[in-house]
C-alpha cells in the first residue's frame, strides 16, 4: 500500500519531467532535416609553386579568407549529404624572392561534403571541390580542394546553431604540366539553420 501511494504522489513530476523533454536540446538530428547555413574561414601556411614562375619553384607564405556557404539534407539520422559552394580570398608572399610583392587572388570551387554528427555535438565532416574559375588572371586553372576535420554544433535554439571548426586543407591549382599545391590547418566559425529539425525525445524514441 505503501508502494502504491508512494508512486501515486510521484506521478505528476514523472510526467512532468517527461513532458519537458522537449526543452532539453540536444545535438541529435533526424532523418529528413535541411541543413542551410554557411562558414567563414581563416588560415595561414607556407606553400610551394612551381606555376608563377617558370625559371624555380617559389616558396612562401599565404593567408586565406573562405566563405563556405553549405546546404544539405539528413539521408540518416545525424548524417548529412550536401553541397559545399566555396568562394575563397587568397594573399600570398613570396619568401625565396624578398623582390616579389604580394599576390592577391579570388577563386570560386563547389563540391559534395558528408557529416556526421555524435549526441553530444561534435561532428566530424569531410569535402572534396573542383573548380575553374579565377577572377583576378586571364589564366584559367583546373582547382582542386580537399578538406576533413571536426567541428562542434551549439544550439542557441532547437533549430539554429554555432559551430565552430577545426580541418586539415588541401588545395591544388594547375595549369598545364605545372602544379601549384598548399596545405595546412582552417580554423573556421559558422551559422546553420536546421529546417524540419525535431525535439530531441521526439528523435531518440524514432530511433
């Protein structure tokens, strides 16, 4: 009897408690949300170019500026398949040849970008991008880039987050025979919006 009146006065908070699930957000995204958003980027490495110059390769220093702009959709829960649409500032200076002043281009690239995210909202995300298009030459280069890191999604709300990043970069310009390459870590920090997103008991009694 005791039990029993026992569980009778914990009901409600039970209840309760079950009922406020929906105010406890988590990083868990369900299958069928639309993820739109975007990411800027900053990073500063040494490069090597054997493309500016024909008579030696040139060595150096570049700093980066890359506004990613990302929209994808949850195939699975927490996996994301999208599009990457890169718009990347790049200024260079030339170490090997103190004469040079610096160089300051622009390249547009877009590609196919996966993530992945675990419940306590971290993710991991991989890219890969082509591009041809150079704004500032008349030379038009075959662009490559390729990107893996890790990021962490904070939700100020159920369905917009902060996330900031940390990836390994690859990236490579060729014209003709003529390879210029540059690699080294992006710190980046973004906005998504995560449209049809669930509460977080909602997802995990789906899985």
């Amino acid at each position: 009897m005791r039990k029993l009146l026992l569980l009778v006065a914990l009901l409600p908070f039970v209840l309760f408690a079950q009922e406020n699930e929906s105010f406890l957000i988590k990083a868990k995204v369900k299958q069928g949300t639309i993820l739109i958003g975007g990411t800027l980027n900053a990073s500063a490495y040494s490069i090597r170019d054997e493309i500016s110059s024909p008579q030696q390769t040139l060595e150096g220093n570049k700093v980066n500026v890359i506004f990613r702009a990302k929209n994808g959709y949850f195939l699975q829960h927490d996996f994301v398949v999208g599009l990457d649409f890169i718009v990347d500032h790049e200024s260079i200076t030339i170490t090997s040849d103190p004469e040079r002043k610096p160089d300051n281009q622009t390249f547009a690239l877009m590609g196919p970008f996966v993530r992945y995210y675990l419940d306590n909202g971290i993710f991991g995300e991989v890219t890969a991008a082509v591009g041809l298009n150079n704004f500032s030459l008349s030379d038009k280069y075959n662009l490559f880039e390729g990107t893996a890191g890790v990021g962490y999604a904070f939700f100020f709300n159920e369905k917009f987050s902060i996330e900031p990043t940390l990836s390994l970069r690859y990236f490579q310009k060729t014209l003709r025979d003529k390879k210029y390459t540059a690699m080294g870590p992006v710190f980046g920090v973004g906005i998504q919006a995560y449209l049809l997103r669930k509460k977080a008991h909602v997802i995990k009694r789906a899985l």
